[in-house]
C-alpha cells in the first residue's frame, strides 16, 4: 500500500511539473477572411447550429510541434497550435446564431485530474465567450482517452435542437482505446443532424494517428478530416470555416425597379438597352437615340438637329474602340417594303453625319442598318406612340 502510494505520488509530481514548465508561445498575427459579406448577400447560408469541440488535451500535445503555417517563438507545442487553430476558427467565423461548447480530454492536473473536462458548457456563441473557453485549455497531461470526451460530448449535446458540428482536434496518437464505437454511438444518436470534423495536429511519428482521425469523419457521413497545415493559411482557413458552417445559398433578387445599371435614368425593369453609354440621350425605353424628326418621305438631316447629332460623336470619342450599329425604324404606316427603304435611307444619313465629324475609326466604326416597322418600341395605335417608333437607335455591338 506504502509503495503504490509512493509511486501516485510521484506520478502527480511529474504531471504537475511537466504542466508547469509547458512555455506559452506568442503567433504571428493572424489576418482573418470577412465571410459576413457572402452571409449578407445570401451567396451562403448557415447549416449549423452547433459547434462542439473536443480538445485532445493528453501529454502527447506537449510535445514540440514541427509542421508547418504556425510560427511563433518559442516553437509551439501541438497544445499550442491547437489553441491557435480554434483562435482563427474563432477570428474567421461569420456572425452567426450558434450553440458552442469546449470539451478535453486527457489526465492529471490540466484537466482537475478528470479524463475529461468541460472547459465551455454549451453557451450562445459569440466571439469573446468562445475566446474565453479557448482560454481555459492551459495545459496538456496524462493519457489519451478520447472515448471519456466523446462519451462527454454525446451527455453535452442531450439539450441541442437543430445541426450538430463536432470538431476534434488531436494527434491521434497513443489513443488509451479505439473511440470508433463511441462516435458511432453518438452518430446512432443524433443521426442526419450530425457531422464531425477532425483536424490531425500531429508530427510525422504520429501519421497512424492521422488515419484514426480520417475513419472518425467518415462515420459521420458528412463531415470531413484535415490537417493542421492545411488550414493555416487566411485562404485556407476561410475555405475550412465555409465547408463547416455554412452552404450554398440562393441570394436575393434585387428589385429591378430600383436598379438602373447604366445610369441612363431608366429603371433596370423599364430599360430595353441595358448597356447605353454614359451621357448618351435615351428615350423612355433607355436607348440612345438622337431625336431627329425627318420630313415626310425625306431622310436630309435640318440643321437644328445637328446639336442632337453632335452629343452622340461626344459620347463615341469619350468611349474609344467601340462599333456602333445606327438603326432606322419607322412606324407601321405605309408598306412594310416602303418603311424599309425609308428606314435604310435614314440610317445611313445619320451614319454619315457622324463619321464626317467623328474621329473614331471613321466608315470602320458605325454601321448603319434598317429596321424598317419591324422592331417598334411603342404602340402603332396613336399618334404618339408612332412618332416614338419613327427614330434613329445608336447600339454599341458586342
């Protein structure tokens, strides 16, 4: 009895030792991702509404980690990185409406000499009461049970409503039993509304304990297993936290009625040529058009309509590189054949007017075609929805 005494005597002196001398490391500053734009605008939406965590918190995470993504002086422990990488999740993560919750497991003095310790009941999530969970995993001692933490988890989750994220980070190594049986149990449980991730914070001796933490995501179904380096990056951890917390969404439609793309002053919903120039002049439907009235049978431009013309060269010599079509439309009135004749005329007295004074790869730029009584903009049925009709349309080619 004196002996065994002896040595759990000894045995608490070394973990409390090795606790205290654990060093904490100071990172580099992590610049995290803003994600709450693609939240806003609906491009995604949240599909979790819990995120448990289960901290591998045993002696193996003292060790010295040697990957890669996490300097900081001293070189961090696995402890370490684990902390830092829950740090950025953290730093990175949306605002959402979520349940959270900090689990470890372990032994000895960082975990009140259970094998497992809730360092965070389940809370309301926010940032600063995540970071202060993230606070109390302050060192790393004793065995390996993870089969206690998730055992733990299932007890922690009884209370949940909604989708579950569970997230174990750990080495993997040295594990006191295989805890396949223990998330299958907990998969059993809560079934489609459960998915676990892992994220393997190990050393190349540890790369057993990798494909341990690969088999547990899988059971869930839906989750996913990554490394710590993988993650590392501000792009990277980006792309992690939208895997986990959030889905494709279907952003809302804006109101046309409010939306003029190109300035014309007509609405999105009301405009018929969505891609006029800036300063052109546009009639009611949003296309430029140079408001010419011909005389009947004519197509000679008046001189008072030369003010007209000259806005549309100032609007192309403003917009270099571009092939403008100039279109004659008429109204219904007379023969189809006549009104494109007639339509033809006066689109290619407009398309000289502009090219004896535009210098924008003049005969080479505009094009003049008829359009004839085929492509109204208005109703032929009164006098002026015709005289709307009876105009000269510039349109930029694609």
């Amino acid at each position: 009895m004196k002996k065994t005494f002896i040595i759990a005597i000894a045995i608490a002196s070394a973990l409390i030792s090795g606790c205290a001398s654990q060093p904490l490391s100071t990172f580099n500053v992590f610049h995290p991702a803003e994600l709450n734009g693609l939240v806003a605008s609906g491009q995604y939406v949240q599909k979790t509404d819990n995120f448990f965590v289960l901290n591998d918190s045993s002696s193996s995470m003292a060790e010295t980690y040697h990957g890669s993504g996490y300097p900081a002086q001293p070189s961090p422990s696995k402890h370490s990185v684990e902390k830092e990488i829950l740090n950025r999740i953290n730093l990175t993560l949306p605002d959402l409406k979520l349940t959270s919750s900090i689990r470890s497991f372990g032994f000895g003095p960082c975990l009140d000499w259970g094998f497992t310790r809730l360092n965070q009941a389940p809370t309301p999530y926010s940032k600063s009461s995540f970071g202060s969970g993230i606070d109390t995993l302050v060192c790393a001692s004793g065995g390996s049970p993870m089969i206690n933490g998730i055992e733990g988890t299932a007890n922690d989750l009884s209370s949940t409503t909604g989708n579950i994220t569970v997230l174990i980070l750990s080495d993997g190594y040295g594990l006191d039993s295989d805890p396949t049986a223990a998330v299958q149990s907990l998969k059993q449980q809560y079934g489609d509304r459960l998915c676990v991730y892992t994220v393997w914070v190990g050393n190349e001796k540890d790369n057993q304990g990798q494909i341990v933490l690969n088999n547990l995501s899988n059971i869930g179904g839906c989750g996913f297993s990554t490394t710590a380096d993988r993650i590392s990056s501000t792009a990277d951890m980006a792309k992690f936290v939208q895997r986990v917390f959030l889905k494709s969404g279907t952003p809302p439609v804006a109101d046309c009625s409010m939306l003029d793309d190109d300035a014309d002053g007509v609405n999105n919903c009301d405009d018929r040529c969505p891609d006029t120039l800036k300063g052109a002049h546009v009639n009611a439907f949003g296309c430029w058009i140079v408001d010419i009235k011909f005389d009947n049978d004519k197509s000679d431009i008046k001189p008072y309509y030369y003010a007209e013309l000259d806005n549309a060269i100032s609007v192309i010599k403003h917009n270099p590189g571009i092939n403008i079509e100039v279109q004659g439309h008429t109204s219904n009135t007379g023969t189809a054949a006549y009104n494109q004749a007639l339509s033809e005329r006066r689109a290619l007295a407009v398309k000289n007017y502009l090219n004896r004074k535009c210098c924008v790869r003049a005969g080479k730029a505009l094009t003049a075609r008829g359009y004839g009584l085929t492509q109204p903009v208005d109703t032929n049925e009164t006098e002026t929805g015709r005289t709307n009709n009876r105009r000269v349309q510039l349109e930029v080619l694609k």
